[in-house]
C-alpha cells in the first residue's frame, strides 16, 4: 500500500489529526522527523537495503520547519525537492515553504501579483530602520522575518523606543522587518484554501490585544467572505505556489482590505471546529484524490 508521510518534529495535535483522518479513511499515514531525512545522489542501483525512507511514500506533508543550523535548514528543504525530482507530491512545495517561511520575500510575491498589502521595510542597520520607520509614519509593526502565532511582534509609536529596539535587533545580527500599523476594527480574517478554493473562513476577534491570533485568546466565529475577499485569498495562495496555506486578510477603516501573510503550515485547530470542517480528512481525500 502507498504510504503518505508526515514530516514533523514531534506528535503534536495537528499530526494526531492527520493520523486520526487516515484511520478513518483507510489510508496508511507515517510520520517522519526532520532530523531523519537523508538522502543519497546515485546514478545507478547498489547492492543492499535503500536508505530513502520515503521511497514507498506517494505523498508528503510538511507540518513544520523546525530550527537548525544553515546547513541544517537548506539540507532539509533540498532532501524535500529531491523527492519532487522523483515523482513524490510534497505539500506544500518547497518553493512554496521557501517564500511563505519568509515575510518579506512573502510580500514581494503579493505585491507583484497585484495584491494589496501593508507599506513594509526591511533593513539590516538600526539607522537604515530609522529611515524606515519615518518614511511609515512613526507606528510601526516590527516583526521577526521567520514566526508566526503572533510571537515576537511589537507595537511601536515611540522614537527613542523605536531606536533601542532596533539597536537591540542590530546587535543579535536580526533582519529588521517593520511594517505601517494598519489600525482595524478589532479583527482579521483566516482564509484556508486547499488545492485551490476556499475550504473555510473564520474572524479572529480581540477586545484586549491589537493582535488578532487564536494563540493569543482571539475568538473565532465564522464569517462569510465576499466575492472579492474569495477571489484575493485564492490569488494570493497562488501567488506563493500554495495547496494548503492559511491566507490572513485585514481590513482599514476606509474599507480598504490587506494581505498581511499566507502561512504555509497553516494550523486548523481553530478553524476546524468553528467552521465545521474536518480540514484534515479534506486533506487527506485531496491527495488521494
């Protein structure tokens, strides 16, 4: 039987959920470690057992892209396009886990493809930042480049904080990723498409915190998008070469509406419940199918 791996550090929820829908659907589903990947460049057969753990797997899920070392991290994600090389569907592809993995190289996709997104500027010097944050009106969201769930990000209105905080990101060799504060009504949207369509939207709402995560006690309820809003969220997946990401949208006070990130891991622990969709089984029949 054809096997579908899981590629993931650890047995978190999302890969118990996987493995849950695989059993339903009788589906053979394994779970493979990063730290396991190997891979050998050979032009013809040797004698003996092959070390390609993934060479009965039709397909591959990426849950996560854990942190290691430089060699580490490019090794990873070019063991992976080597299975794409080979005829094994990876999802998300690496190209896709590339861009998404990198906000800033996330917004010059959008941005080229025509999609709205929020004044953004990136540095590598504290003075060089300053110039950023003057040129984005003195309010600013710094982020790290590589994150998500809402860690890391600050808020920033203050010159003389603003400074510090880049002096700080300066000295621990950080890119510094700023973006123009974006004020909103209190909510975002979570697009998740899949294989192309819009599989489920929520509003992730805070009355206590300028950012709008689940992780960060948001609440969700779901929402119907607008034709736009539907046609953006597929556009910008394509943009990034995505399956399955989780598109977040953000609307202005004068209604003008953003793209703030496409997420190539994207979680469903939310989403699932609140929109009454088993994301998981949904995944898994799209690649069967």
């Amino acid at each position: 039987m054809e096997t579908i791996g899981i590629v993931s550090s650890g047995r978190g929820w999302h890969v118990r959920d996987l493995l849950r829908a695989a059993g339903e659907l009788r589906m053979e589903v394994k779970q493979f470690s990063h730290e396991s990947l190997q891979a050998s460049v050979v032009q013809r057969k040797l004698p003996g057992k092959s070390i390609d753990a993934f060479a009965n797997c039709l397909a591959l899920i990426v849950r996560t892209m854990p942190l290691g070392s430089l060699e580490q991290v490019i090794f990873r994600m070019n063991a992976l396009y080597q299975r794409e090389l080979a005829g094994c569907s990876v999802y998300n592809r690496t190209r896709c886990l590339e861009i998404c993995i990198d906000k800033y190289l996330t917004l010059v996709m959008l941005a080229k493809a025509g999609i709205c997104v929020p004044r953004t500027h990136v540095s590598q010097t504290a003075e060089a930042a300053m110039e950023g944050y003057e040129i984005l009106g003195q309010e600013v969201v710094i982020k790290p480049i590589f994150g998500s769930e809402g860690r890391g990000i600050l808020r920033v209105h203050d010159p003389d904080l603003a400074w510090r905080t880049f002096r700080t990101l300066e000295r621990s060799q950080a890119v510094i990723y700023q973006q123009e504060f974006i004020p909103h009504p209190g909510y975002d949207i979570r697009v998740f498409i899949l294989d192309g369509r819009v599989l489920a939207a929520m509003k992730r709402s805070s009355q206590t915190d300028w950012r709008t995560n689940c992780s960060r006690g948001a609440v969700s309820e779901v929402v119907k998008l607008s034709a736009a809003q539907e046609e953006r969220a597929i556009r910008a997946a394509h943009a990034v070469q995505g399956w399955a990401v989780g598109v977040d949208i953000l609307q202005s006070p004068s209604g003008e509406e953003f793209v703030l990130e496409v997420n190539a891991v994207p979680g469903w622990r939310h989403i699932a419940p609140t929109c009454g969709v088993d994301v998981a089984k949904e995944m898994l029949k799209a690649i069967r199918k």
